[in-house]
C-alpha cells in the first residue's frame, strides 16, 4: 500500500464528508493505494455516524473511536500502530490542511529519502497576536532546544516513512515534538515543505493560548527526556553528589573552626548556634534526595510495565 492517512478528529462532523472526497479525488489522480484512518477522540456529535457512513461507501476508510477525550497524541498512536502503507501522513480534520499537499510530500519521503517531511504554514491566515507571535517565539525555542531545525513544529500536516512511526513512541502531549523523537530514535533525515495554510470552513478551533503554555512545558520534558530520560542517574545522581560534597566540606569547615579557636582559646559559638551549620546540613540532605531520585529512577525505567493509554470502543 502507498499511503495510510491518520486524521484525529474532534467535533469535525460538518467537515468529514467534505475531506474524504478531496482525499479520495487526490488519490485517484495519482493512482495511490491508500487507507484512511479517522480517529475520533471522544467527540459528543455525529462525528462517529459521519464515519461510519463513510467507511460502508468507501472500503478504504477506516475507524478508531475513544470511549472519551484522550488527546491528539494518543489518537496518532493508535493510527500509527494499524497504518499500513509505505508513507504515512498526518492531517487534520478541519480542512485548514489541504489534500493537494499528499503528492508532493509523498514524493519528497519516497523519492527525496527523507524519514520525515513536517509541513511549514509559511502563510497564516490565523490571528496575529492570538497564534502567530506566540507560535513564532514556540517554534524558535523549540528550534534552539531541540536542534531539530523546523519553522512550524505546530503544523499538523507531516509525512512519514511507515518503519519511523512504528519506532516513535508518541505519549502525553508530544505529537508537537514528533520530529524530535524521531531524530531521537535514530532518524535523521527531517526536511520541511511549504504547504497551503487555508482558513477555517466549518467549526471552531479547538486550541486555545493554554496550548502554547502547554507546549513549552512539553518542551522542557521532551529535553529532559532526550538528554535524560535512559540515564536519569547521570542527572540527579550527579547534582545529588555535588550537593552533598558542598555540604560535607561546608560542615567540616565549620567544625574545624570550631576546633581551632578552642585550641587557641579564642572566643566562639556551639556549632549548633551557627546559621551556616544548618545551611550545610540542608544541602547535603538534598544532595541525598537527589542522588535517590536518580536511584530510583534507573530502578523503575527497568521495571515499569506498559500503561493502559486509551480505551477504544469501535473500530471500522
């Protein structure tokens, strides 16, 4: 098969119809192969009915339905897990991603070798001050964080080889950061393709400016995790033995002070009187806290056990 293409969707009834035609028009053409998958994330309309209706017309369309609202990032996870096809491509269900963009990036992962091409909505047509500047200053940090070299890690429009999805596990709110774990996993070769940014037909959006705060902290995690999270000691073990250190020698400067004013009969102060004592004494228990925290954390990367994720009701 060709192409699998993954659409989480939340609420999107009015729009479904109106994309698989556009879908299936640009698949025609070019004679793809392909499925599409649309994974309905706990929606409270028709959204499922829509579907349904069009996985019986269309033997190519696919479903996944959520008993509720788990989030973009489970939803591609359970798209990429069934997703046959040689090149797999992300979109959204709202029609602001356009269809007639499928070609070109299959051609870039086929024919380029790229692992990954990332859309790029190098025109908006979003609000200025409510989107775009917070989504510039995201992606510039993102960029500087990462390494991963991308004008819009938000774009929802990416494709991939099918052996990348199937090696990236996509978890919490990280479907921003996929190009991230991908390099992380081993696959280098990411490239970036401008793409039609259209405006919103049917709807309203579903993000809101927490969405920004939300991926910044998403960005703190995803560093940790790609510098840390296989060595968790090597952080907090490292800071634990620093921290300590400080305090052992800070607690021994002030007992050998201690004792050299009595030799000397100079006047001075019980050790437990001095402020500076117990300043040493907190950081060598937070040494000890950290260096624990790192312990503890090799020990449960050895030992944890799959999570249960989602829970799907229907599938097509």
């Amino acid at each position: 098969m060709d192409i699998s293409v993954i659409i989480p969707l939340l609420n999107e009834e009015e729009s479904l119809g109106e994309l698989h035609s556009w879908i299936a028009r640009v698949m025609a053409q070019h004679n793809y192969s392909y499925e599409i998958f649309f994974i309905d994330d706990g929606s409270t309309d028709d959204s499922w009915g829509v579907v349904k209706s069009l996985s019986e017309k269309d033997p190519n369309v696919k479903g996944i339905r959520f008993f509720r609202n788990y989030g973009k990032s489970q939803a591609l996870h359970a798209g990429f897990g069934r997703a046959q096809g040689d090149v797999v491509i992300t979109m959204d269900a709202d029609l602001q991603d356009s269809p007639d963009e499928i070609p070109g990036l299959y051609e870039m992962v086929m024919g380029g070798g790229y692992d990954l091409v990332s859309g790029w909505k190098k025109k908006r047509y979003d609000s200025v001050v409510a989107k775009n500047l917070p989504s510039k200053l995201f992606n510039w940090a993102a960029r500087r964080t990462s390494g991963v070299h991308l004008n819009d890690f938000n774009c929802g429009l990416k494709a991939y080889k099918n052996i990348v999805v199937k090696n990236v596990e996509v978890s919490g709110e990280m479907h921003r950061y996929i190009p991230v774990l991908a390099k992380n996993a081993g696959f280098a070769k990411i490239g970036e393709k401008i793409v039609i940014h259209q405006a919103r037909k049917y709807g309203s959006s579903k993000f809101g400016m927490n969405r920004f705060v939300n991926g910044f902290l998403d960005l703190i995690t995803i560093w940790f995790l790609s510098k840390f999270g296989k060595r968790p000691m090597h952080l907090f073990g490292a800071m634990g033995v620093v921290m300590f250190l400080i305090g052992l020698f800070s607690a021994a400067y002030i007992g050998f002070l201690k004792l050299y004013k009595l030799y000397n009969h100079e006047k001075t102060i019980l050790v437990t009187e001095n402020p500076w004592f117990y300043i040493a004494l907190t950081t060598m228990i937070i040494g000890t806290q950290l260096f624990l925290a790192g312990f503890l954390g090799e020990i449960i990367l050895r030992t944890k056990n799959n999570e249960e994720r989602y829970k799907i009701s229907e599938t097509l």
